[in-house]
C-alpha cells in the first residue's frame, strides 16, 4: 500500500501545545501577592502612623510652650523707665468658652525699625464674618504709644504679626505680691502664669522675673 508521505508527516508531527495561565489562576497570584505584601507592610503603616500621631500630638504644645516663651521674653525685656511697663486686660469669651486676655507691654522693639519706642500687644484674633484672617494669636508693634493707651479693641489684624495660628484661649495671671491677679498695671512683675489652648491641647507656664 503506498502511503502520502505529506500525511503520514502530518499524522506523526508531536502536539506541543504550550499552556497558558488562565484568568482564574491569574487573579488569585494577584490576591496572594496583595496579601504578603499587605502582611510585610503592616509594622512600617503601623510605625508610621503611631510616629504621626505622636508628632500631632506633640505640636500644639510644642507650638504653645513656644508661643508662651516668646511673650515672657517680651515682658522681660519691657522698658523698665516707662510709667506702665506691662499691662493685662482680662477678658472671658462670650459664653465662658475661654479667656481672651490682652497682653501689652513698654517696648524698644520698634527701635530697630528707627521708629520710637512704644508698646507690644499680644490678642486673639477670630475669624468671622468682618474679617479674612487665620484666626490665632496675633502681635502688634505701636511705635510711640504708651501701654496706658493703647486700645486694643481697635487694633486691625492686617497691621499685626501672626505668632501662632488657631490659638482659641490666653490667660494671663500676674503674681502682684502675695497673690495671683487677673488685670494689671505697672512694673515687670516678679513673675506671670500664661495659658493658652489650642485646640484640645491646652499648656500653663510660670515664669519669673528679675528685678
């Protein structure tokens, strides 16, 4: 019998067929590899985020004790030939919310601005309908006009120095020998306690003066 030689070839040729991943296969290679590296993630997001929220929670008082810092440098260095070198107006926010107290102190400061001496004033500023500011705590520098005259209540914010935004509350305590009081007039004092708050953070520093 005489074969075709092209068919018997064709009959004989090996089937070498190679297998392909199929779409099944394919997505649970991808859910494995989702899960070990989510596994393997897990204690740097953990770090990660413990390291956040220590260094959140750290920043409002490390912004506040800064905050209280920088005013107590300011009062130590008041102008000490001034009639009132420092002067504290107490004020309670509307509803008992918190303290808006007015720090203002006899200062130099504006002499390097070759402007007179004058008077340093720290406040809360709010936001509000009047006014597109950062709310915070805000300093002004008013060359030539006396603690004693200083009006706060008309003070602009857009003439100030924002110290520290989002500050909601200030208390000033003056220690007027042999106790602490809320409003002040006269010399540095031997020593004022300062707190302030922000958001849920709130801090109380004590510092003395020489005299």
């Amino acid at each position: 019998m005489n074969r075709n030689p092209l068919l018997s070839r064709r009959h004989h040729r090996p089937f070498n067929r190679k297998r392909a991943f199929t779409l099944v296969e394919i997505l649970i290679a991808m859910a494995l590899t989702g899960l070990i590296a989510s596994l393997a993630l897990a204690p740097v997001v953990y770090v990660v985020r413990q390291v956040t929220e220590t260094e959140a929670m750290y920043r409002d008082e490390l912004a506040l004790r800064r905050t209280a810092i920088f005013m107590a440098q300011d009062v130590a260095a008041g102008l000490r030939l001034a009639s009132i070198v420092v002067r504290v107006l107490a004020h309670e926010q509307f509803g008992g919310a918190g303290n808006d107290d007015t720090l203002i102190v006899a200062s130099a400061a504006t002499a390097k601005q070759n402007q007179s001496s004058g008077s340093l004033v720290y406040k809360i500023v709010r936001s509000s309908f009047m006014n597109d500011v950062i709310p915070g705590l805000y300093r002004w520098l008013l060359p030539g006009v006396l603690p004693e005259d200083a009006e706060p209540d008309k003070l602009e914010p857009k003439d100030a120095q924002l110290v520290t935004p989002y500050v909601t509350a200030l208390k000033l305590s003056v220690f007027e020998p042999p106790e602490w009081v809320s409003d002040y007039e006269g010399a540095i004092p031997r020593g004022m306690q300062f707190a302030l708050s922000r958001g849920e953070e709130s801090v109380e520093y004590v510092f003395s003066f020489p005299q």
